[in-house]
C-alpha cells in the first residue's frame, strides 16, 4: 500500500471487519484498494486520511501501534461501523501483539529455518525448541479450539487462493491468530499473521513476496494446527512454541565481526544484522530490524548498533571487533542490549586469519548437516566461479566447491538491495577465486543464497553482497574457467508434485479442478522411483475435483478439509524429500549432527 500507516495489532483488524455488515464485507476490498490512493498525512502519532472532501479518518497510535478499535476514528456518516476503518486496518501493517521496548527480550519464533528472515529472512527468531525441562501438559480445550479454528480458517484461504483470499478471509486467519495467542499458541499465531502480510504482498505486487514463503508458512500453519491436539511431551512444546524468550547472562565475550546482511521481509520488518564470532567460532547477532520497508533496510546499516554504548555502526561492525561484559544472550545468539551489558569497540580479523579462518576449516558435509538439522544455515565456502545457469527466477552463479559443482543465488531479489546486480558482475569473472558465505538454500541441487564475499581483487577485504555494490573496476582480468566442470545432474521430476502444491497456495482448489489428468504426471514419478509423490498429486487431483449433487441435481460446497489435508500431506511430503535429496546433492546426513 502506498499509504504511510501504523501498524494494527490482529484482533483490531478482526473485530473491525466482524462488525460490517454482510453488505459492506462484498465492498470491503475495493474500499482498501480506493484508500490506497487518498492522501495522508502524519503529526506525531496520528495519521489523517481525506476519505473524500468532507470525510476524514484517523489513525491514533500511541507509541506506534494502533492497539484498540477506538483508535480508529471516521468522521462519515455510517461511523462507527463503517467501511471506512475496516479498510483501514486491512491496509496497515499488521503489528506484533506482544510488542515490548524491552530489549532483554524478544518476539516468539516463526517456524522457518534460519534465524533471518526472507527469504525468511525476518524479525523473528526462529528456534523453536522448548525453554522449559518439564513435561508440558496437555493441550487444554481452549487450545484444542483454537487450532480448529485456526485449521478451518487456514483452509479456507488455500481453498480461495490469493486473488480470493481478499480482506475478509485475511481477517478471520488474524481472528484466529489472536485467539491462538491468548490460548498459549504463539507459534502457529505467528505464522497465520505471516500468512496474511504475504497474501497481502502477493495481491499489491509487492517485489519482496515469494510464493514459495506463502506456501511454507500456510504449510507450517496447517501442519501445525493438525498435529497439536494429538502431540504431547517435547513435540507439543515445540509446536505451542514461545511468547518471550528471555536473555540469558554470558559474561564477557571478545567478538570478531564477520559480515553484515540487510533485513526486508514480507512480513513488514526491515533493518540489518551483522553476525559475529567469537574465538571458538560460536556465532552472535547483533540485529536492528523494526516494521519498516526497503529505505530502512538499505540505510540501517549505517545506524549504531544497539550494544552498550559503542557508537560502531554495523557496516563497520562488520569488519571490526567488540569487547563485551555483562553479555547477555538469546538462545539463537542475539545478543542483548540491556542496561547492564557495556561494550567497547576492538580490532577485528580477516577472514583469512585466526580465530575465524577456523569457520572455513569444517567440513562442507558437516556445515550442510548442522544447516539441515536446525543449524543457523550459514555455510563458510571456498569457490571458484565457473560461470551462471538460468533458473526461473534468473541466472545464478556456478561455482566449483572442492569438486561439488554449486550454485549461487542472490539472497534477496528486491532492487533497492545490490545482491542481484553483484552476482551479474561476479558472473562476467570466471576462474576468480573467493571465500564466501552462504545461507543454505535446500533444493534436490547444491544451491546456496550469496551474502558475502571477499574483494575480488583484494582478498583482505571483503563485501556485504546486499549493502557494498560492486564496481566494474574492482574485477579481476578475465581468468580461464576450470575446463570439464563436470555437469548438473538431471533432477528429479519432484517438481511435478511441488508446482502443483505451489499452484493450489497461489491460485486455490479451483487451479486443480480444470480438464486434464495427472495420470501422466503420477506415472512418471513412479519411474523415477517416487510412487507415494505420484499418488499423493492423484490425491491432491481428486479432492479439487471432489464435488457431490444434492438431490435436486444442485451442486454440493466442496469438502474444503480433504483439499486441506490432500495439500498439506503434499506439502509435508515435497518438503522433506527435497531436505533429503539437498543432503545427498552435498553428500551430508541430515539425520546425523556434525562431526564437530
């Protein structure tokens, strides 16, 4: 939206929608699309909105955040049940419910599987193992109630799709996360909330959706919804998940600066974060990430870091040191900024120096294990760029990897971040030597997301790929490519499974119902070897097309659970056979910890 508004907590949203009348709901998305386009203007923490020459609304959002329906004021005649404030808070950013200043904690993880977001990468971070040793009990009848409703709202966005999935449908997934959380659910109330920023991505062609984030946080909802009530022990814990996880005391840390990377989600959030290291090669954050959008993420790097009283900024983080006491940490490695923690700026390394060159030292093997069983997914690689292939998203780089022919994507495709146009410079220096790092991008290919590399004319300095941008001149001469790169392997015709699961997210049941059979497909999955893929897609076919007679010949609702279900045992089947086949393509064992 181009409107400059507060973010709305959820239940806000939710409450102003209910109260429309049926009428109004019809009209409730073209009157988010017209606010769109009314002028606005902010003083201090109210935003004004000319609804037309007489009409005026406002947003009052005290400390930032509309927390409250009375905070939505419309000067039209039909207030206060008007059109007017429901568009409103459809079209703001949707808040975190558990917002606090308070810098000793941070917001309950969402189930991805790095610890920045979006491409993942977000402001969230994402360990969802159990804080408590105890054995939690069982799921209470609230919670029980919860993830029904929250199944059933699920479903009926991937039954719509995200053309049908308008203001209303987004509204009743945003009830339902408000009932999750106050049910002790914050997991799956986080992930419905990352559902609905990304249908409303996807519907204002936003540059930074991605139909495969939808896809795997309506999966992670679904899935999540559909197991709880059955789970107990560690599972349950792990599925209800954490409001608040607390910052635990480190003492005194010497930290070596490592790379820093911009934050620009989906979601809504955007900053920077730089990771550091210590002497053995432990990995912290430091992270500035906010709602915000694609300026915040490209300026955030300049900004101070938020430990202790150090005025470094994180571009020079990066490739400096700090020396901290009184540390405090998030058991992902985030370090705290309480009033207690003091931290002086120190001498870094080079990558090529100890204590860091130790990173680069481990076993890929071992790094892609430790990324795949729940690992921060960083990869610390030596390359040798060979050239770029096309992929539907555009050309990568190719790169030989101690033999492992290896791709390199960019990890953010959004213009005002340079990653994009880095990697098309780095493709015209074939043979050029470098050390990078990478986030672990699970696919049935060798496929890593590029962040940072060396200088490729100074390999004693080094580049934030998504905040430096490089130059024509600081290329190499053009170097020979290794002759006899050995080729790509053919892959195997899982996407014939996985386009169909991503077609159902996008478009709905309705995608799956049109003339055709998925014999073929289903055939030749099975001579590839993946009979149960082949009859899942069957599946999947048939329950889009499920559609029953009353009797008077008039067509029956389709049964929504069983497309649900058929699609989320889809999903849940594409999503561990490509994190099988990625461990076989970088000859790791997911199932087995690093040899550390």
């Amino acid at each position: 939206m181009s409107l400059d508004l507060p973010p709305v907590v959820p239940a806000v949203t939710a409450e102003l929608v209910q109260g429309l009348t049926p009428r109004l709901r019809k009209r409730l998305d073209a009157g988010v699309t017209k606010l769109a386009g009314r002028p606005s203007v902010r003083d201090g923490d109210t935003v004004r909105i000319a609804v037309d020459d007489d009409t005026h609304l406002e947003l009052h959002a005290p400390g930032g955040t509309v927390t409250s329906t009375d905070a939505i004021r419309c000067g039209c005649l039909l207030a206060p049940d008007c059109l007017h404030r429901a568009a409103a808070a459809s079209a703001a950013p949707i808040a975190d419910s558990d917002s606090d200043s308070d810098p000793q904690f941070e917001p309950s993880p969402e189930p991805e599987p790095q610890s920045i977001p979006d491409s993942a990468n977000n402001a969230i971070s994402t360990d969802t193992q159990p804080t408590s040793p105890t054995e939690p009990e069982p799921p209470t009848p609230d919670q029980h109630a919860a993830a029904q409703a929250m199944y059933d709202a699920a479903a009926a966005v991937l039954e719509a799709g995200t053309d049908g999935a308008g203001a209303v449908l987004q509204a009743e997934l945003l009830r339902a996360a408000h009932t999750a959380r106050i049910s002790g659910l914050p997991r799956i109330a986080a992930s419905a909330v990352s559902v609905v920023t990304q249908l409303r991505a996807a519907r204002c062609a936003d540059p930074a959706y991605r139909l495969a984030d939808l896809t795997a946080a309506l999966r992670d909802v679904l899935g999540t919804a559909h197991r709880l009530p059955g789970s107990t022990g560690p599972e349950l814990a792990v599925l209800r998940g954490t409001a608040r996880q607390p910052y635990a005391p480190d003492g005194s840390l010497r930290l070596y600066g490592l790379f820093s990377e911009p934050v620009l989600t989906a979601t809504g959030y955007a900053g920077a974060v730089t990771w550091t290291s210590d002497a053995e090669g432990r990995l912290y954050t430091v992270s500035d990430v906010v709602p915000g959008g694609p300026g915040r993420a490209v300026g955030a790097a300049d900004r101070a870091v938020r430990v202790g009283d150090t005025a470094l900024t994180h571009r020079e983080l990066s490739r400096a040191g700090l020396a901290v006491s009184g540390a405090t940490v998030s058991p992902t490695g985030r370090l705290g900024a309480g009033a207690g923690v003091r931290a002086v700026r120190a001498s870094g390394a080079a990558w090529r120096e100890d204590p860091l060159a130790c990173l680069w030292e481990l076993p890929v093997t071992d790094q892609v294990s430790r990324a795949l069983t729940g690992g921060d997914g960083l990869l610390f690689l030596d390359v040798t760029l060979t050239g770029t292939v096309r992929e539907a998203a555009g050309d990568c780089l190719l790169a030989d990897c101690d033999g492992l022919t290896l791709r390199l994507a960019a990890a953010h495709d959004h213009p005002a971040l340079p990653y994009r146009d880095n990697l098309r410079l780095l493709a015209a220096a074939p043979g050029t030597r470098l050390r990078v790092v990478a986030r672990l991008d699970p696919s049935p290919l060798p496929r890593a997301l590029l962040l940072a590399a060396d200088h490729p004319r100074d390999p004693g300095a080094r580049l934030d790929l998504g905040l430096d941008r490089l130059q024509h001149a600081d290329l190499p001469a053009p170097a020979m490519a290794p002759a006899g790169s050995p080729p790509a392997p053919d892959e195997a015709p899982l996407h014939l499974l996985r386009r169909r699961v991503h077609q159902a997210a996008s478009a709905g049941r309705r995608v799956l119902v049109f003339p055709g059979s998925s014999a073929t497909d289903s055939r030749r999955l099975g001579r590839y070897g993946f009979a149960c893929a082949g009859d899942l897609l069957d599946e999947l076919h048939s329950a889009a097309a499920d559609r029953s007679r009353d009797v008077f010949g008039r067509l029956v609702p389709a049964d929504v659970n069983r497309f649900a279900r058929a699609w989320l045992a889809a999903a849940h089947y594409t999503e561990e056979v490509d994190r099988s086949l990625c461990a076989a393509a970088w000859g790791a064992d997911p199932a087995l910890p690093p040899a550390l």
